[in-house]
C-alpha cells in the first residue's frame, strides 16, 4: 500500500522533513470514520508514525555527549491540516509520530493513540512489515490506568458541551437544532464504551457501537439522558475497574523489548548504537531518556 504522506510529498502539497515520507511504517483514517460514526461534513484524520534517522533517536551518533554542548533537535511528530488532493477529491489532516512517541503514548493509553493502535483493518491506508509486528502484539499495551485517561478525555468533551463551544459553524449547527454539540455528546459515550470494553476483554473493537454513535449524531438522544448515562456509567466503570483482570500499569519491560525489535526490523543491527554485551542495560537507558525527553 503507498503511504498517502508520500504521494502528498511527491505532489508538492506539505513540506515534511525530507527523510518523513519514505519513513513512515504506518497511516490509518482515524477518527469518526472508524468510529463507524461518520457523514459527509466528516474530516479524514491520518495518523501515523515513522522511523526517524538512526541519529536523531541515538544524539551520540552524530557525536553529540549527552550534557555537553547543545543538544540536537528531536523529533516528536509532523503534523499538517487541511491538506487538499484535487486529484483524488480529498481533504486530509495528518499527523505523523516518531515510533518513540507513539509507543509512549500507547502505553500511556492515550485515547487518541489507543484508537489508532486498535484501529479496524479497512481503515489501515499503509502498512508495513514493522507495523504488522507492533500490531500482532499490540495489546501488551493495555492496563487499568486507561480508566482514568479516557475517563478524563470523556470528562473535557461534557465541559465543551456544558460550555456551549461556539467556534466552529458545524456545531453551532447542531446546537441550534438539538440544543448540544452532538459530536462532542458522542465522543462521551464513545470514550466511556471504549474503556468498558478495554476492561471487560482487554481488547478493542472501536466501530463495535457504531449504532449508538451514529443515533446520537442524529440527535435521538437528549442532553438530559446523555448526563443520566454518564452518571450511571462512572459508577459501573468503577466497580468493573476493581473487577477487570487487567494490569495495574503497563509492562515496560516488555513494550520497550518490543520497541527494540521493531527498530531493528527498520534499521538492523543497533551495534553501533550500543556494544552488544550492553544492548539491555546502555540501550535500555537511551531508551528511558528517549521517553523522558517525549513526555
């Protein structure tokens, strides 16, 4: 499958870092489109990541000594929005993560980056060798503490509604027609019927509802019933936290084992990156300071 950042590339339309668009392992059409809960007003969402240069994850091997000097420039993610394909009749929004970042963020059970982990096969526009690695093991990445970030994510779309955020002309649409940001009511619901079924299965089906998002969008709910399930569904999310055979937190160990497998499929052996009798214990530090410099 071709990557859409590079043909984007190749027609001129963004100006990533010039290495981007033939390094990236993966895109997906991520948002309401997996959701199963999109329409025609619906932007597409395309988050990926890539493999940065070898030395811009391992400073040292352009010469840079960690506390000396100034440090070189590290790469996060790229993003560009609003990107038009006239040829393919497309608007795109991309955002491109390090493999670092990415792995961080999954672990930390990000909502965003756990939907883009568990996203559906059809909505998958390039993968590769590496990518199908990560996803084969991608549930590693789940634990308990997910609770508590999708909760919160859920938390900041009910302030939006409670808000009645003005901004955007589609949704002043559907709050003059329904009362409320039907979108953001949905992602309530989407956020906290996404946990639930983290907890109960330790796995991710992200278009699973997609009924009950598209009924929301349609106005079929009320602001009333959407609040009366929000309570009810935090008090059960509670008692389902202390049930679920979950984790407490995410196995390090074993996702940073994984990372170093999947930057060796890209760059192959990591022996100038570390000697080999130090691999897990030097390379695993460089690691640490990666994630630390990321979060």
């Amino acid at each position: 499958m071709s990557s859409r950042v590079a043909r984007a590339y190749k027609m001129k339309l963004i100006n990533p870092p010039s290495w981007l668009p033939n390094n990236t392992m993966f895109e997906a059409m991520t948002g309401s489109v997996s959701y199963g809960a999109s329409n025609d007003s619906s932007d597409m969402d395309i988050v990926g990541f890539c493999m940065p240069p070898k030395d811009v994850l391992f400073p040292h091997l352009a010469g840079h000594i960690p506390g000396f000097g100034k440090a070189p420039q590290s790469f996060k993610n790229w993003q560009h929005h609003h990107i038009i394909d006239k040829e393919a009749n497309k608007e795109y929004d991309f955002t491109v993560y390090s493999i670092t970042e990415f792995f961080n963020l999954c672990m930390e059970n990000n909502p965003n980056m756990t939907d883009a982990l568990f996203v559906p096969r059809r909505c998958v526009l390039h993968s590769t060798a590496l990518y199908e690695h990560l996803r084969e093991h991608r549930k590693m990445f789940l634990h308990k503490g997910a609770w508590y970030k999708f909760r919160g994510y859920a938390n900041s779309q009910m302030s939006k509604i409670d808000k009645e955020y003005r901004a955007n002309p589609k949704r002043q649409e559907s709050i003059d027609k329904f009362g409320y940001s039907t979108k953001f009511a949905y992602h309530v619901v989407r956020l906290f019927l996404e946990c639930e079924q983290v907890m109960m299965t330790g796995d991710l089906r992200l278009d699973r509802d997609s009924k009950v998002y598209q009924s929301i969008r349609r106005g079929e709910w009320t602001l009333d019933r959407l609040k009366l399930w929000v309570e009810e569904k935090e008090r059960s999310m509670e008692t389902l936290y202390a049930e679920s055979k979950l984790p407490e937190k995410p196995d390090e160990e074993k996702i940073k084992t994984l990372l170093l497998e999947c930057m060796e499929m890209h760059y192959g052996s990591l022996s100038e990156a570390v000697t080999e009798q130090d691999k897990h214990g030097r390379l695993v530090r460089e690691l640490d300071q990666l994630v630390r410099n990321h979060s």
